[in-house]
C-alpha cells in the first residue's frame, strides 16, 4: 500500500509543488493549509508522516506538534522552518518533530529525509519482530522494552518521540561504549551528520531530561568531550 503524507502549509504553491512530487515517487499525498484541516484529516485517516509549516495563520507548527504528541500522536513529524530559524528547529525538535528542513530545499531532499524516516520505521518494526520475548533491560528505576517501545520509571511510562525511541536503543544496545556524533547519526538514523546538523545534541538534551535526575550532571548519558556521547550502565539486569 502506498505511504500516506499529509502536508500543511499555507503557502499553497509550495503545498502542491510537494504534493504533486510526492504523488510522483509513489506516496499517497493530502494537505491544508491550517491545523484545522490536519485536525480533520487526522480524523478520517491515519498517515505515515506528516510534513508541518513552522508558520501557519492560525496556529504555529510548533504548537500543533506539541498538541499531537501530549494526545500520544506518534506519526514521524517533518518540520518546515525558514533557513535562519535555528532557535525555531530546535525547539521544534524539542516538541517532539522527528526532522527539520530549512526553506527553500530541493524537493530530492524532502525525499532523502522521508525515505530515511521511513527505512528506520521498517528497521525497527523487523527488530521488533525477530527480537526473542523478554529482552526487557531494567537499570535501577528503569525499564525500556524494545519490543514495546517502551521506557517505564517504576510503573509510569516515559513519552519517546520516534526520534528519542531510536536514540536511547543505540546507547542502550551500545552501553559503556564511546560513540562519535557521526556514529549515533548513522546508527539511529542511517545517514551522514550534517556539520550543521544539532537534532542529535537536542534530542541527547531530551532524553536527558527524561531520565536523569539533574540534566545538568547526567549519572547515565555523559558528554565525552572532544569525542561524543557515552550511555553508562553499571546496574543492569
């Protein structure tokens, strides 16, 4: 069956420029122009991805990703921002967007980003799949199930974007192991750092946030500096 992507953004010459390239390369595409018509949309349908405007007259991109993801909308979330917004990005990462493209982007690119969205989707449905029952890892108060995709404090589950859930399962599956920018890139999400890439620092910001009882002098996810990060875990079972 065909991907569905919803588009909004109220600039209509570049909703349809993206509908009609998308509907080319094989996607089933819809859109609007205001959160209002993402809310109808939403009601009548469940999409793959949802392609989001930073600047929409009604409400603001960042608001209606913030909205989705506290009403457990999980769908991956492709922030369009104007190229000097990089405050706006990161926040917008912040609420829980999956990626981020600066206006104007080649087309080729918005496909890059979807396709590597999707191809981490897949790799982790496959996981989850062939991943032996019981592979629950607990560590002190914490318990992330991969199959579920899930991360629990105690009884309470911890809310993981699409982008955080792929993040904190390479540092878990490589704890105690120093990993460079570029690996964690290309390990959570298949494809070469960006020297002006910061959504992996934002989402280790995140994630950080999450777990730790002081973000500020993490006990689990430390900077190495001059290097990258490292997920230490001492009291696993």
């Amino acid at each position: 069956m065909k991907k569905k992507i919803v588009i909004i953004d109220d600039d209509r010459k570049i909703r349809d420029l993206i509908k009609q390239y998308l509907k080319d390369q094989g996607f089933d595409c819809s859109g609007g122009e205001h959160g209002k018509d993402l809310e109808k949309i939403l009601q009548k349908t469940t999409p793959d991805l949802i392609i989001l405007d930073l600047m929409l007259p009604d409400e603001n991109g960042l608001d209606i990703c913030k909205r989705l993801r506290v009403n457990k909308i999980k769908t991956p979330i492709i922030m369009l921002t104007a190229k000097g917004d990089e405050v706006d990005r990161i926040i917008g990462l912040e609420m829980g967007a999956d990626d981020y493209l600066p206006k104007p982007f080649n087309p080729r690119e918005l496909l890059a980003r979807i396709n590597s969205i999707f191809r981490r989707h897949e790799m982790e449905l496959s996981e989850k799949t062939h991943e032996a029952s019981g592979k629950t890892i607990q560590f002190d108060d914490f318990e992330f199930n991969p199959q579920e995709r899930t991360l629990k404090k105690g009884k309470k589950e911890i809310d993981l974007t699409s982008g955080e859930f792929s993040l904190l399962k390479v540092f878990i599956e490589n704890a105690n192991q120093p990993l460079s920018r570029d690996q964690i890139m290309q390990l959570a999400k298949g494809k070469e750092l960006d020297v002006f890439d910061r959504s992996i620092d934002v989402q280790i910001s995140r994630i950080r946030k999450l777990i730790e009882e002081d973000p500020n002098k993490p006990k689990y996810l430390k900077t190495k500096w001059g290097f990258g990060y490292v997920f230490e875990l001492t009291n696993v079972k």
